[in-house]
C-alpha cells in the first residue's frame, strides 16, 4: 500500500508540472479504451437515489466513486442513462450511448459528485450529454458526434469540459447556459449546425485551447456570459470566428481566427473588451467588427488580406481605442484605407507612447487617414510591425483556470484508481 501511494503521489507532481498534461492522460487512458462491439450490452439505467448507485462497483466516496463502465446501451428509450438527486460520487466511464432524446442526463445531484469520462454518445434525438443542476461536474474525453441536437449541453456552474469532441450535430457543438466560473479547454468542435461553442448566462468563464473549425454559424460565441476569458483558440472557417454579444469585460485574446465567411472577430453591444494578439486573416468580410460596442481595447492584432476592412466600427462604438495593431493589405477592392470608423471618440494611437498601428500602405510621412463619417487618423503610424508582449491573466482571481484543479484532484486519481484495477484484475 505504501508503495502504491508512494507512485501515485510522483505522478501526480510529474503531471503537474508537464506542459502537455493532457495529452499524456489521454494517450495512457486510450490504450484501453474499447469499442462499442467490445462493450456489454445494457438496458438503459434510471438512478434516482443513492442506493440505486450500490448495485455499480465503488463506495461513492471521492476516492471510489461509483462507477458505471463499459456498457453499450442502444435504445430507442428517451435516455440511455438518467441519474437525478444522489450525494454520492460517481462516474460514467467508457460506455457507448445511443438514444432517441438524451445519451446520459444527469440532473440535480450534489455538488462534485458527477463526472462523465471516456464514452461516446452518438446519433442521439436531442443530446449526447446534457447535465443541469448539477455544479462542479467533470465532462471529459467523450466523443458526442451526429447528435440531432448538441453534443454536450451543460447547465451547471463550476464545472469543466474538457477534451471532448463534438461533430456533425445539428446544433451547437457545446452549450453552456448559465455556467457560471465554468472552463471549456482543449475540445475539438467542427462541422456543427450552429456554433462550436456557445456560452449563454455563463459569466466568469474561461474558453481556452479548443478548435472550432467549419461550423455552420460561428465558431465560438460569447452570450450574456462577462468576465470571461477566451484564449489561445482556433476558430477558423465558420460564419464568424468569434462572436461576442451583449457581453462586457472580457478578454478575447491570442485566437486564430482565419478563412471566415463573415468576420474574423465581431463584437456587438459588447463593452470594456479586450482584444489583444489575435490574428484575424482572409475573412471574407473584416478581420474585426465594433457593433455598438464601446470603451473596447483593441491592440497587437494582425489583420490581414481580409476583403473587407481590417477593423470596421458601425455608428454606436464610441470611445474605443486600437494601437499596435498590424494591418496588412486589407480592403484590397476598395483600396486605401485598410480601416473604417463611422462613430464617434475613438482613438487609433497611444496618446501616452505617441504609438499607433502598423499600416502596409501608409506613405511613410504624416498621418494615416481612418475611412468614415467620423474623419478618424493615426496620428502616429508606426514604421514597423509590432510584437504582442503583455502578460496572460485569468479573469478571476477565485476559480483561474480550474480544469487544472480538475484534472490534478479528480480525473488523476480517477484514472490511476482504473488502471491500478485493471492490472491487479489481470495478475489474478
């Protein structure tokens, strides 16, 4: 037994400190992962009290909670697995899931107690997964492809969903509605109806590491949903890249948002944002577009080849600034200027540095004229492009990034528990 923790407790300090923590767990996990013809087949499970759980192997403590592995459960039932008002922990772990409304439906469970690892749910009526009043929950590495509805829907503050792939739904790839502090990290969400990934009423949230790519609308959507960061993500492809609506003081922040039929990144009634070292290319609209949105700060973007401006401001986005943003044979139709400002106190320089933008075409003396009714200029363009070099923060100092809590305190040990189990089955 000693030894036994003794291990556990070096990996978990390797696992800590690896850079691609997640890829090395789900290297390991996958090893054994099955298929649905390797799996038992089950009829669908209803659980609406904790003693129905003790009919699944664990204790539904923390460190054993119940688990629910290895079934392939197909039915034409409303839900393949239905779990409402337990305390106890449990998961469910590598199962395959067809049903004609939910795959699994967790609702109203206690606080931490749910997490849903490694199964597939597919070609279901409504959601693959969809939980709901049901904080703290752990959604990860499930494949949730060709479902009629979402792939995972999520109503749940505090909780994480991470490395999951959501394809080919009929409707948004992940949904979160009124999560708030939820973190959605390193999924891959293409080819969906409508958005990748859609935060609804989901404030204090962090969007990082997903691809969303070639979704029918956007490919990751900021809704009611302040204070919330959205970083490192690659949205290339969709209606628009990025759409942030009637949301206010968030960060939008190292994306790449390429090849989008629309814009690249396109913000509405949205004030106090930041949109900082994003590269925003060959959209076939603008790079980035201001919708009544007001007192944003828009620096150190690259905006280039868009066939639409690099930056457009519609009446109504006052008091915004932009400077060392990098524009790049933008407006190639409508040629000089690359820039497009019809409202009113917006400022294209760093008063303070005397710093503007890098424009390609700029003559090299004077000003840089901002096309529009509002006459804008860069009184200080700059001769060379810039670099991005701030520093990344968390939007929240009481819940930063908590999928590294997750992983590290719940999926970890979890894992390690399954493959410890796993070997000893075999030695005996």
């Amino acid at each position: 037994m000693k030894k036994k923790t003794t291990l556990i407790l070096l990996i978990l300090t390797f696992v800590i400190y690896a850079s691609n923590i997640n890829v090395q767990i789900t290297a390991e996990v996958n090893s054994y992962r099955s298929t649905s013809l390797e799996l038992t087949p089950h009829d669908p499970i209803f659980i609406t009290s904790d003693s129905d759980l003790e009919v699944f192997p664990g204790s539904g403590t923390a460190e054993n909670p119940y688990f629910i592995e290895g079934y392939n459960i197909t039915t034409t039932s409303d839900t393949s697995i239905y779990i409402t008002g337990t305390t106890k922990y449990f998961a469910i772990f590598n199962c395959y899931i067809d049903a004609r409304d939910f795959g699994i439906y967790i609702n109203d469970v206690a606080d931490g107690t749910a997490i849903v690892i490694y199964n597939t749910c597919n070609y279901n009526g409504l959601s693959g997964i969809r939980i709901e009043s049901s904080s703290n929950s752990t959604v990860a590495n499930n494949t949730c492809n060709n479902n009629n509805g979402y792939g995972i829907s999520l109503f749940s503050s505090y909780s994480t969903v991470f490395n999951n792939t959501c394809s080919n739904n009929n409707n948004h790839g992940i949904k979160l509605d009124g999560a708030f502090k939820s973190t959605v990290f390193n999924n891959t969400c293409s080819n969906n109806g409508y958005s990748g990934i859609l935060l609804r009423s989901s404030s204090s949230s962090n969007v990082t590491n997903n691809i969303c790519i070639n979704n029918n609308v956007n490919g990751i959507v900021l809704a009611y949903s302040d204070s919330s960061i959205v970083i490192n993500n690659t949205c290339n492809n969709n209606d628009c890249g990025i759409d942030s609506s009637n949301t206010e003081n968030s960060i939008i922040i190292n994306n790449m948002c390429n090849n989008n039929k629309w814009e690249g990144i396109d913000l509405s009634f949205s004030d106090n944002m930041k949109v900082t070292n994003n590269t925003c290319s060959n959209n076939n609209n603008y790079g980035i577009r201001l919708i009544y949105s007001t007192f944003c700060v828009v620096t150190y973007n690259l905006l280039q080849e868009n066939d639409g401006y690099g930056v457009y401001l519609s009446t109504g986005s006052d008091n915004n600034l932009f400077h060392h943003n990098n524009f790049v044979d933008n407006n190639p139709l409508g040629g000089y200027p690359q820039a497009y400002d019809n409202s009113t106190n917006n400022f294209w320089y760093d008063s303070a540095t005397q710093e503007g933008n890098y424009w390609n075409d700029w003559s090299g003396t004077g000003s840089y004229a901002i096309d529009g009714d509002a006459d804008s200029v860069d009184l200080y363009p700059l001769d060379e492009p810039t670099v991005e070099y701030s520093t990344v923060v968390s939007t929240t100092d009481e819940n930063p990034f908590n999928f590294t809590f997750t992983l590290i305190i719940v999926i970890v040990p979890l894992l390690l528990m399954k493959l410890y189990s796993r070997k000893r089955l075999k030695m005996d």
